[in-house]
C-alpha cells in the first residue's frame, strides 16, 4: 500500500466528481484493492457483493445513459465500479466454508453444522429481507473499497443517482438475482473536493 497513515485516508476523503481522464487503475491493481475490499464483513460470512468494474470506453458508453447527472464521473474516472448484490449469495456457502476449512480457520465438524443451519434459512428467506440484508453488506464492501482505493492514492465518488431498473440487464446480469446497490467512480482527483460538514455526534446519538 501507498498510505497506511489512517486518519489521512478517513478524514481526508472527499467526494470527487472530476478525475484525471489519462490515469488508468490496471486489472490487476484493481482485483488488489478488492481482495482488500471484501475482508468487509457480511451476515455469517455469505459475502453477497459483487462488482462490475466498467473501465473501457464501450463499457462506459453502455452506462452512460442510466448515471443521470452524473455523466462527469463516468466521463473522467479510471473506472466506475458497479456493486450488486447477489441474492442468491447462499450458492458460495459451501465454497466459503471449505475454504475456511482448508485454510484451518474453521473445523470439518462446525462448518458442517453451521451450513446445515444457514442454507435453509437463506434458501427460504423471503426477498425482501435478503435484498435488506445483502443491501448492507454490500455497502459495507463498498464504504471499505473506496478507503483502500485512497491508501492506493486514488479517490472516489459513491453514486446513488443512477437508474436502478436497468443496471443489471446493460450488463447481463440476472436482475432477479443482482440487486444494484451503488456505482463508485474512481481514480486520480483533477479537484481538490468539497470540505464538508457533519452534524456532531451529540445531536445524533442517545444513551440509555
């Protein structure tokens, strides 16, 4: 990593809108930053984002019509990464807990009884919990990519503007399956962001 200095790379951050348009993010360092991304936690472990990472010119002209005002981002960043989440994340169960398994993270025994329990209850969950459960872990994922894309030296902008009912089939995705949960524009600042403000924790907070 570029920056391990944390209070530089949290309170540092700033929405940005404008991108150096000739900086490129390569493959390769943009599947680091989301192996970093992911080390996010989800609801027993189900990992349920998913990431489109849209950084050629055909793949941000499919885009382009459904990111509304945001056409600036689109235009200028290294990439705008799309981040689904996958309601039927419960088919990676056995994967993700063979591989804790392999690893020594977790024991034959307890990763049998674990999935025994969690499958079900996922399998039969109805859609609207799932879509409220993979909402939040997915946003978790992706409030964690765009810190480790700032320790890289690059900065973001999380998008909510963008035509929801559309995303998945521009990029042939099942839509019953992938919910859109935000479009993240990254890359290398041409401004410096606004310095924003934030209402103090003693008039958001109560303790009982």
């Amino acid at each position: 990593m570029k920056n391990n200095n944390f209070a530089e790379i949290v309170f540092g951050r700033r929405s940005i809108r404008f991108f150096d348009g000739t900086v490129k993010i390569s493959r390769q360092e943009m599947l680091e930053m989301i192996d970093k991304a992911v080390t996010a936690p989800s609801s027993v472990n189900m990992q349920p984002w998913r990431f489109i990472v849209v950084d050629s010119a055909e793949g941000k002209e499919k885009l382009s019509p459904l990111v509304r005002s945001n056409q600036l981002q689109n235009k200028t960043s290294a990439a705008m990464v799309v981040v689904f989440g996958d309601l039927a994340c419960y088919e990676y169960g056995e994967k993700i807990y063979n591989k804790a398994v392999a690893q020594g993270k977790m024991s034959a025994d307890v990763r049998d009884k674990q999935l025994a329990s969690i499958l079900p209850f996922y399998q039969n969950m109805g859609k609207e919990e799932m879509t409220s459960i993979v909402k939040i872990d997915a946003s978790l994922a992706a409030m964690q990519f765009m810190l480790v894309a700032r320790s890289y030296g690059y900065d973001t902008n999380a998008i909510g503007g963008f035509k929801a009912d559309q995303l998945a089939e521009v990029f042939e995705l099942d839509e019953q399956r992938y919910v859109p949960v935000m479009i993240i524009a990254v890359g290398k600042a041409k401004e410096v962001g606004y310095d924003s403000v934030r209402l103090d924790a003693h008039q958001i907070t109560d303790f009982k």
